[in-house]
C-alpha cells in the first residue's frame, strides 16, 4: 500500500483499529479506516463498505487475508465495474462447499507469492485455474545494506564477539515454524565449532488475535513451544551459545549482525525473512519444505536440509563454518536472485497491469 501510494495512486486502507498495521500505514499519511464489525457477514460492514466504493469512487478492492473476502465478495455481488483480488500469503484448507463457490465467485483474481500454492489451489479453492496468479514479494533492494555501526551495536548488546560466528534465525515460536529444530541443532555441531559459534533466535509466540485483558497474548502451544526450548537451553547448560533476544522490530540491523541465517520452518508457502536475508548477502541455510524449495537452490544459493533433522541441520552449517568463501559466494548468489526476481518496482507494475485492465 505505501509503494503504491508512491506510485502515485490513491489508497484507503481497511483494518483494525489500534493494530501495528494502522499505525505504520498511518505513519506514511494512508487514509485507514475500519469495519463498524468484527464478523465476516457482518451487515453493517457490508454496507459501509457499499458507501464507501461509491464515495470515494474505487475502482479496485484488494484483500489480503482470505476471511476477509466474504464482507467485499457480497458488498460488490452484482458490481460490475470494480475489481475484486485477492492475495494468499500462507497456506490454506480445503474450502470448495456450495457457500465458498457462491462467495469465491466474485473475486476477479487471486495472487499467491509460492508457484507452488498455485498448483495446488484449484482443488483447495472453488477458482478456476485462470483466476490464479503467481505475483512475487517485492522488496526495495537498496534499503537492505550492511550496517558496520548496527552490527557492531547488536552483536555488542547479545555478548557476541567479533571473531565469532553468529548464526540466527528470524521466525514466530510456534511449533510449525521450527525454532525447537535449530537450537537443538547446535548439540550436534563438531565440538571445533563450540568455541566459535554463537545461536541467535529472534522472535515471539503467535500472538492472540483477541486476548482478554489480564491473561497472556500468546496462544498456549507457542508459550509451550518457547518453554522446552528455554528446558532445552537449560538442561544442556546452552545459555551462553543458544540465546534468545525475542522479536526485533530492527530488521536490517539485527541482520546485518548476523553471519548465517537459518529457516527452520517444517511448512512454509514462501518466506519474506528468506527474502529478507537473502536481500542482505546472507547464506541461508533452510527446511527442504514447501515453497522454500523455489526460494533456495540447494548448492548454489543457500543449503537445504531434511524437515525437522537437526543433525542434518548441523551437518549443512558445518559446510559454511569450515568454508567462508561457500559464504561469500552463496551469499552473493541469494542476493542476486531476489534482485532478479522480487524487485519492488517489478511487483508493483505488474499488480498496476492488473489493477488497470479493463
């Protein structure tokens, strides 16, 4: 919404009050308003929104989370001059009874950023194979620059030395996501690297989508996630090699502290902190799973290793920790393929094509 602001398009945005998203989307002057109701059938909302395309004269409506579809997908049913998209980050369920055909056959498209999803989303969802599009993540290359002094500051506030090696990894606590994989991946190092090496994992439990006041924002199997790797810490007496400095909202800076990234995720439609490390010149060491695959040539661009094996884990990090030149160059290589393929400017041309066809 920002790059197509700055691409001279005007944007309203529709989301929850008091979320991160309004907050940040109000920081760069986007109009953000928000539903009278929570509910997905809503019919307050179905109505603000009715007034709200023809007030302001949209011409196209974009959703970004499935369960959203159903207020727009009924407000614009018998709508013929606007379009309707919408986009799917993460992997779905089977949705294809006599009511998701009615609701899906309003929308005019649906993107996903994983070929892979989009080979498989004509016998998850009542679409058409026609309908679906693969549109890539767009990142602004040049904002993803090592910085010596953030580096040098964050490895300083973790007790990382210079002369050791930071591995991390960017990722929710949650059990899907693989964090328990890669600390218990640093047991099965060669005892060379023990001196040397350094386990970063930078991240929070899923959040609540609405917690109760007074009780814990987190869902009970992340918080349960995060205490056996806090055991797993504690038992094996790792609280100097496997640290946990929580989520980090200074993407560029904690990782240009790092020197290997690791994905651990067992299922992943396509990664946006692969992109992300991949953008900095970082290798990346990565679950064979999911559209990771698509993401990461094994060898070439990063390493990939079998789900949920930490020793194979260990085994590919051992081929970086004795070789920094495989770093160097697979890092160059990773960076080379987000330039090529994940450009901003190429993501958002391509979604004006589709905004602008008539």
């Amino acid at each position: 919404m920002i790059e197509l602001q700055r691409a001279g398009r005007k944007v309203i945005a529709i989301c929850a009050q008091g979320s991160r998203i309004e907050s940040t989307l109000k920081e760069h002057g986007i109009d953000c308003r928000s539903f009278p109701g929570r509910s997905k059938l809503n019919p307050s909302s179905i109505l603000y929104l009715r007034r709200l395309l023809a007030g302001e004269g949209v011409l196209s409506v974009h959703v970004h989370f499935h369960r959203d579809i159903w207020i727009p997908s009924i407000a614009m049913r018998n709508d013929t001059s606007r379009k309707l998209f919408l986009s799917i980050y993460m992997g779905v369920k089977k949705k294809n009874d006599p009511f998701h055909r009615w609701i899906y056959k309003r929308v005019d498209a649906i993107f996903t950023s994983s070929e892979e999803l989009n080979e498989r989303l004509p016998s998850l969802y009542p679409v058409p194979k026609q309908k679906i599009h693969f549109l890539p993540y767009g990142r602004n290359i040049d904002l993803y620059r090592v910085d010596p002094s953030r580096r040098k500051a964050i490895r300083a506030s973790l007790g990382v030395r210079e002369n050791e090696i930071l591995v991390g990894t960017m990722v929710r606590i949650d059990p899907g996501k693989g964090a328990l994989d890669f600390a218990r991946s640093i047991l099965y190092l060669e005892k060379r690297f023990a001196e040397r090496v350094r386990y970063a994992v930078f991240g929070e439990p899923t959040r609540k989508a609405h917690p109760v006041a007074g009780e814990s924002p987190y869902e009970k199997n992340s918080e349960e996630y995060l205490a056996a790797i806090q055991e797993l810490v504690r038992k094996e007496s790792l609280e100097q090699r496997v640290l946990l400095p929580g989520f980090q909202a200074d993407l560029v800076g904690t990782l240009s502290a790092l020197d290997i990234f690791v994905f651990p995720s067992r299922d992943e439609m396509y990664s946006l902190v692969i992109l992300d490390a991949m953008c900095m010149g970082l290798p990346v060491v990565a679950a064979r799973a999911g559209g990771t695959i698509y993401q990461i040539k094994d060898g070439t661009s990063g390493l990939l290793y079998e789900v949920g094996n930490s020793a194979d884990l260990a085994a590919k990090l051992g081929l970086y920790l004795v070789d920094p030149e495989l770093r160097l160059k697979h890092g160059a290589a990773a960076k080379e393929f987000v330039v090529q393929r994940h450009s901003m400017q190429h993501t958002i041309r391509e979604l004006l094509r589709w905004y602008d066809t008539k």
